[in-house]
C-alpha cells in the first residue's frame, strides 16, 4: 500500500515542471520573434525610423505639402507650448487657389495612403484661401501667400519649436 501514494507523490512533482518548461519555450518563442526584428533594422536602417506616431504624421503632412510644390513649409512642435490646440502645425502656402487646394488634397491622399488615417475636420475648402486639415495632435494649414502673412499663425505660436523638413 505504501508504493501507492509515493507514485501520486511523485507524479504531481513532475507534472508543475513539465508546465514550467512550456513556459519557458513560450518565452524563447517570443524572444526569437524579437530577435527577428531587430535584425531586420539592423540590416536596413531605412525600414525603420523611431518617432512617435504624431511626429511621424506631422512629416506625412509635410511630405503631401511637398508633393505639390508647396511653398515655406514649416513644422511647428507645440508639445512644449502649454495652451497649444495641437501637437504639431504644419504649415503651407502656394500662390492660388488651385494650388492650395492641389496641396490640402494631396496632405489628405498622402496620410491615407502611408498612415491609413482620415481628418477629423476640414475647414476652407469653399474659399480656398485658407485649408484647414485637423488630425487631432496635428494641424495642417494651406494659406494663399497673402493669407498667409496677414494671419502671422507663426508669430502667434513663436515658442513653438520648428522641426527641420526636407522632401523626398
């Protein structure tokens, strides 16, 4: 009767370690996923850029802005700013209407396209002098040149901080 209970005994000590060594291999599964990553970065920095998500919509915007030939764009990081409406303005002008509208249309293809992300609002696309694309953390305005000037946003935000663009 004795060699009974010794093999229940012994059966529960092998049983917790049998489930602690699938733990383990799930944990090395999940760490060779990693791995995996990192080597792709690695290998081609280019695939991978780190900036947060309303950084990288801001540099969206800019580069749809670019697309058509937009005229003095600038990006103004407003995270700092503690009245700011936004994370980030990203702002444009051209020299008509067309243009401004061209720009405001290709700153709404090229975010959908890349970020697959739509406008909470939109505002100007019935004078075309001045568009308003709002994505929440990031604005983006599309002036006629005149407009432009006379509303001075960037003078209005001059403690915003202006993050350097170049297009591609």
């Amino acid at each position: 009767m004795a060699k009974t209970p010794a093999k229940k005994v012994s059966a529960k000590k092998a049983a917790p370690k049998k489930a602690a060594a699938k733990k383990v291999t799930a944990k090395k599964a999940v760490a060779k996923k990693v791995s995996a990553k990192k080597a792709v970065t690695e290998k081609n920095p280019k695939i991978v850029s780190i900036m947060d998500p309303a950084t990288l919509l801001a540099i969206t915007v800019a580069q749809g802005m670019y697309e058509k030939k937009a005229e003095n764009i600038r990006i103004w990081d407003m995270r700092k700013i503690a009245s700011a409406p936004a994370d980030f303005f990203v702002i444009s002008s051209a020299d008509n209407d067309k243009k401004v509208e061209a720009i405001a249309k290709s700153v709404e293809d090229e975010v959908k396209k890349k970020l697959n992300e739509n406008p909470l609002h939109r505002e100007g696309y019935e004078n075309l002098e001045w568009i308003l694309v709002d994505y929440f953390n990031v604005v983006a305005h599309v002036f006629q040149e005149e407009k432009r000037e006379f509303y001075g946003i960037e003078q209005l935000w001059g403690d915003a901080i202006e993050v350097s663009f170049k297009g591609k």
